[in-house]
C-alpha cells in the first residue's frame, strides 16, 4: 500500500462556498462531500442516479456532526437531457458556485452507447461533464469576479490506454469495439478528454483555476463492479498499489481546496499534488485540446 501523508484535517475553512460535487451518491464522491462537509460551506450539491444512495450520504454527513445543507441534484450523465435539466436546477436555486468537482464516471465498460448515440464511456465521462461546465460558465464567472473558483476534473493516469492519436472524433457516434482491451482503450479515450478539457478551460478562462487530478488506483465500486477479466487486470497490474477510498479522495479535496497559487492552472496532479511528469504527446498536444473543445462545442450546441 503507498504511503499517503496527507491529512484532509487540513484543508481550510470553506463558510460561504457552494460546491457541486458530480457523483457525490458513491465512492469518491460521497468520501469528498463527508470530508467537505466538515469545513462548514455555505451548501453542498451532490448529483447522481439514486435519490436512496444520496440520502445515505446525507445521513452519514449527519452523523459526522456536519450541519452543513446537502441537496440531491438528479443527474444522469449519459443523457444530455438530464444533464441540462441539472444544470437548470442548480441554477435556479444558487446564485454562485465555488468548486465545481467533476467526480463522477465509469471504467472499462462492455460497448455500448449513451441516450444521445455516443460511445458510452466517452459520453459519460467527457460529454456529460463538458455540458455541465459549459451550462454553469456564466455563473462560475461571474462567481470568479470576487472568489476563488475551482473546476476539479478527475482523470487517471489510463488516460495513457487511449487510441492512436489520442480521440478518434470520427468514430466516437459508435460503439468503438477494438479488441479484448477495448473497454480500457474507450476509457484511456475519455480520460485523455477530460485532461486536455481541463486545459482548455484554463487557456479560455483564465480568471477560474481549472485542474485535472488522478485519484490514484483505488478499491471503489468501480473496480469491484468490474467483470472477472477486468477487474484481475486492474489487480494484477497495481499490486500494492491500491488506495483506500477515503485516501482516493484526497487529491480531489487537495485540489479543491489549496492555497490559489500553489496550482499551475491546467495542470494534471498524481496523489497528492504531484504535478505529473507521466505525460504522453496526446495529453500535451495544444492543438488536440482545441479541437476537443470545438468538437465538443458542435456536439453540445442543442443543449447550450
């Protein structure tokens, strides 16, 4: 097990921030809200699936002795529907957003597709979470003109499993099935996304810090609700590496909440807040992150 010296004791007062945690139902998104909770912010939002998961999170931030008010947001990522119907909500209920952490997704998924005809992991992990920045803009900046403003995307260093070339723009309307390891490949594809979004975001909105982090491996659903293959692949290729829960949200919270200027806006950290030097030609190419974004922007534009 890798040795974690970072205490979340730590983290600084947060009175008056609003926070959007996506996929704050489960794992790492539960364990960041628990933790956040405890620093007293102005409110918490934590979307996902399964209004039962939430007010289990809710009842655990209780019994933690936090009063800090936790809304549910429904949301389902893989319908950009339901996303812009989230988006909506949040705005109609809050007039500023302080840390928007985009937390939630899936791995290594069998082939399949989203409501909206995208490759499944792809729409999840990259689409969805793209609408719900670009629908919260407006409000993140006009939060960012008097505080400290944080987007949070979680990525993993698989990002490294993506295609060649990085994204395959022409192919991401379907299934994307490649061979034994094609659910790693379309997870390394959305992962890639979410890390090159992130800069993005940073060159296009500077006055907001935008960062992209890796958890680190950690024995979450995620992992356990892998199949028999998968889920041996994960376990055979990072013995002794395996993060507990609560430690795999540590560079989330790290992130969140650190001093302004000890982040390099549009940087990618390891745990906890190691600037990466594990960075391939896909995950540094300038001109791959623009189209991204206007690929994106073209994919978004019903729902903007």
């Amino acid at each position: 097990m890798p040795t974690i010296t970072y205490n979340p004791d730590s983290m600084p007062d947060l009175s008056g921030k609003v926070i959007l945690i996506t996929g704050g139902t489960g794992g790492l998104g539960a364990e960041s809200a628990l933790r956040l909770a405890q620093k007293s912010p102005a409110h918490i939002y934590i979307s996902g699936r399964k209004a039962a998961n939430a007010d289990k999170v809710i009842q655990q931030i209780r019994k933690a002795g936090s009063k800090t008010p936790v809304t549910f947001l429904p949301c389902d990522l893989a319908s950009l529907v339901s996303v812009k119907q989230a988006a909506e909500s949040f705005l109609a209920l809050e007039s500023r957003l302080d840390i928007l952490m985009c937390n939630a997704g899936i791995m290594a998924t069998p082939p399949g597709l989203t409501a909206d005809g995208y490759e499944i992991q792809f729409g999840t992990n990259h689409l969805g979470h793209a609408l719900l920045i670009r629908k919260l803009l407006p409000l993140l900046e006009t939060s960012a003109e008097a505080a400290d403003v944080r987007i949070i995307l979680l990525t993993s260093l698989g990002f490294k499993m993506h295609p060649s070339g990085g994204i395959v723009f022409d192919a991401v309307r379907t299934k994307q099935e490649f061979s034994a390891f094609g659910g790693w490949i379309r997870y390394g594809q959305s992962k890639l996304a979410n890390l090159l979004y992130a800069r993005e975001l940073a060159r296009r909105y500077p006055a907001m810090t935008s960062v992209s982090v890796t958890p680190g491996v950690v024995n979450t659903g995620l992992v356990e609700n892998l199949g028999r293959f998968n889920r041996a692949f994960v376990w055979i290729t990072n013995l002794g590496q395996l993060l507990k829960p609560e430690e795999g949200a540590y560079n989330q919270l790290w992130a969140s909440t650190v001093a302004k200027a000890t982040l390099q806006n549009g940087q990618f950290y390891e745990p906890v807040g190691v600037l990466s030097t594990k960075l391939d030609k896909a995950s540094q190419d300038a001109a791959l992150a623009k189209r991204l974004w206007e690929w994106t922007e073209e994919a978004l534009q019903a729902y903007l």
